[in-house]
C-alpha cells in the first residue's frame, strides 16, 4: 500500500490539485493532510487572486483519509490548542486586543493579524476546521504512525519554538514510545526536499527515496503551497518501507522569512 502525505496547502488550490494528481499517478490508495488548509500569509504568498480557502477545505474533505489541524486553521476558528507547549494560553485569549496578546506571548506565540488575510469559510468550513484533531495514531501495515502538523509538546505549531536539532525531538519520541507508535510524520517546517530526525540527529534532506530502517523515526513533510521553499509531498510505501519526497515543478521565489 502507498500512503501520499501533505501539508501546508495555505489556501493554494492550483497546487493542491498538482499535488492530488501526482499522487495518483504514483498509485497513492489513501491521503493525509498534516493540516494548515487555510492560511494566507500576505508576505510570504503571491498567489492572491487565486487563493481559496473553501476550495482547498472541500478537496481535503473529498480525498484525505487523515487529516489534523495546524496553527493557521486555528487561528482562522479562533481556537486555542489544547497540547501547547510551554506556553498557558489563557481562555479568553482571542477576546484580547492585540497588543496585550502581544505582551503576554512575549514572542512566543504566533500572531497572525498583522499579515494574515482572513480565511472565507462557509459554516461548513467552519465546522468543519473545528473537527478536527491535533493529531492522530493510526495502525497501517502492522505499524502504528503519529500523524501531526509540528511536534509534541507543540502539536499545531502555534508557538515560535521550532525543532533545530534531535534534542529537540526527544520529548516527542518518548511520546511516541509510549503510544506504540514506530514513526512520526509532521509538516510545519516547509523543508526544502524532507526533514528525518531519530534520536542522535536531525536533518533536511533533499527530494528522493529514503529506507525506513530504525524504530521511532520522525519525518518532516515539504508544503504545497507556492512558496519560497520548494514544495511536494510524501509517499510512504508499507510493503517496501519506504518514504520518498516527491518535488512538484512549479516555481518558487524569494521572501526574508516564512512559517
């Protein structure tokens, strides 16, 4: 079996459907999405007359099997996460005006508003969003995998914390230990090609096929959305044990910054 892994979509549907057609072509039988359907970053996107939301949120619907919130589809239902990290948001945290979540994130917590346009979601869409989990441990192949869109102990990858090297995955391989769980598979990070972490390294790598040889491996999933970065997907064989990251030929370009 062939499971095709996403990401980062951010309201790209021209490079959603790149990606569900390659996938097909790559006899993909089920799709995870690792959330952040939604999400339009003004400086870090230039597809803005073709960005849509709702679009994007119908074809996840319709195709994937999996699929987990990220920090963007959080922000977009104002929904707090409920496995974040070392930060307490309180529970009126939304109802806040922005210069004193400003002052209580303390730059640790993402805020969007500045340059993020709002998500045109139906109630459906919305409802939608609000279903779904931060992440999900399910049995293939006789394996049991985490899905998720960043890492344990910041599931949804709403802080500014981001992994940079193994010690920064070691919680979250003692979390997959203890569920049973043999491999990770996040997003988030927008890799150049795949990110593979184990417990004595952390790296980027770039876009090819990759043996999935150890216990307690975590896998870091390229966006689809256009971008500065270059985008593609996975797809995890579990009959040859195998995970390989497939680039996507559209163009990127040049931004100081993304997330």
């Amino acid at each position: 079996m062939k499971i095709g892994i996403l990401s980062d979509i951010h309201e790209d549907g021209e490079r959603l459907r790149d990606v569900l057609g390659a996938m097909e072509k790559c006899g993909v039988s089920e799709i995870a999405c690792l959330g952040d359907i939604v999400g339009f970053d003004i400086l870090l996107y230039r597809y803005l007359s073709t960005r849509n939301a709702s679009y994007c949120l119908d074809l996840v619907r319709k195709n994937c099997r999996w699929v987990v919130a990220g920090n963007h589809d959080l922000f977009a239902i104002r929904k707090l996460p409920d496995v974040n990290g070392c930060f307490s948001f309180p529970e009126n945290w939304y109802q806040l005006d922005f210069q004193e979540r400003k002052r209580l994130g303390r730059q640790q917590v993402w805020l969007f508003e500045k340059q993020e346009l709002s998500s045109l979601l139906t109630g459906k869409d919305l409802d939608y969003l609000h279903s779904l989990p931060l992440s999900l441990e399910v049995e293939l192949a006789g394996m049991r995998v985490m899905f998720s869109h960043s890492v344990f102990p910041d599931f949804s990858g709403s802080l500014t914390w981001r992994p940079k090297n193994h010690w920064d995955f070691q919680r979250h391989f003692q979390l997959l230990k203890k569920q049973g769980c043999r491999l990770g598979i996040s997003g988030h990070l927008h890799p150049n090609g795949i990110g593979i972490a184990d417990r004595q390294r952390f790296d980027f790598l770039r876009f090819r096929t990759y043996r999935i040889s150890s216990d307690l491996l975590q896998y870091v999933c390229p966006c689809t959305a256009s971008s500065s970065s270059k985008n593609g997907f996975l797809v995890w064989d579990t009959v040859g044990m195998t995970m390989e990251a497939v680039a996507l030929k559209s163009s990127r370009y040049r931004v100081g910054c993304f997330r």
